[in-house]
C-alpha cells in the first residue's frame, strides 16, 4: 500500500462528496485531527474505519488501499496486489523488524521466485546440478538448500 497515494485519495474523495475533515470525523465518530493525520500520511485509518470510511466516500476498500478509483477491467488484479501487500505487512509487523520492511519484502519475493523455479525440475537431482552450476557450491550444500526451500515451500501451503 503506498500511504501517500491513499493520503491523498481520502482528502480529494472527502473534498468531492463535499465534506470537512470535521464533517468527515463526525460521520465517523472521531476527530478531524485523525481525518487530518491520514490525510496528511502521518497513519493510516484504524481498520474498524475502512468500510465506514468507504460508505462515507462511495469508494470500495480496494480502491482505498490502492489509492484510487479502478476501473472493471483493473480490478481483480489491484485486489490481488492489495491482498499481496496486505499479507506482507501483517507478516512483517509480526516479525521482529530487525531488517527494513523493504528488506523483508525484497527476501520473501526471492524465496518466492525460488521455490518457483525449483518446482520446474522435474527431480530433485536436475534441480541441485543446475543450483550447482548456478552458484559453484557443493553438492550437498545444493541438495540441502533444494530440501530447505522445498519444506518451506510446503509450509507455505500448508499454512
């Protein structure tokens, strides 16, 4: 979810149906000062607030974490996008945050494309010569990495 986009799209959604931040709050029984940090990206509304939030403004949740109004034809894939993001950040707030969430993020879309191509090979052995070639280690650390990222990928699945 990029917070600067939906900032943004909350005060000019608000401004469009003709409402103050003061307005805004009162429908939604808060203050304008929590209607002025989200739309000035301070924080984001507290989710108990998003379908009220999105009633108010006539606006889906999607088009709110996106940040903008989408079209029939956008609208399965920003909800997969939003769904995606949504996960991650709820996966790392979850975690100890001893890395960027940038980081994060960036370690779990390369563990992602791995399982994906491992799960190419059609036998474990095809997958370790090519992760051999591929990184000049030993077989074994192959073969081990192969079972690490395929248990994980199980578990992934499973959960």
């Amino acid at each position: 979810m990029d917070q600067n986009k939906i900032r943004k799209f909350i005060a000019e959604c608000r401004k469009e149906k003709g409402l103050t931040q003061v307005q805004l709050a009162e429908k939604l029984g808060t203050t304008d000062k929590s209607v002025s940090k989200w739309e000035n990206g301070v924080c984001l509304p507290d989710s108990s607030q998003y379908e009220p939030l999105c009633n108010i403004l006539n606006i889906t949740i999607n088009e709110l974490f996106a940040g903008q109004k989408i079209s029939n034809n956008d609208y399965k894939s920003i909800a997969d996008k939003n769904l995606l993001k949504l996960l991650k950040n709820n996966l790392y707030e979850s975690s100890d945050k001893s890395i960027l969430f940038r980081e994060f993020d960036n370690a779990l879309n390369r563990i992602s494309e791995t399982i994906v191509l491992l799960n190419k090979f059609k036998t474990k052995e095809e997958a370790v010569d090519y992760m051999m070639k591929e990184t000049k280690l030993s077989k074994k650390e192959c073969s081990d990495a192969y079972d690490f990222y395929k248990k994980l990928g199980k578990k992934v699945l499973e959960d």
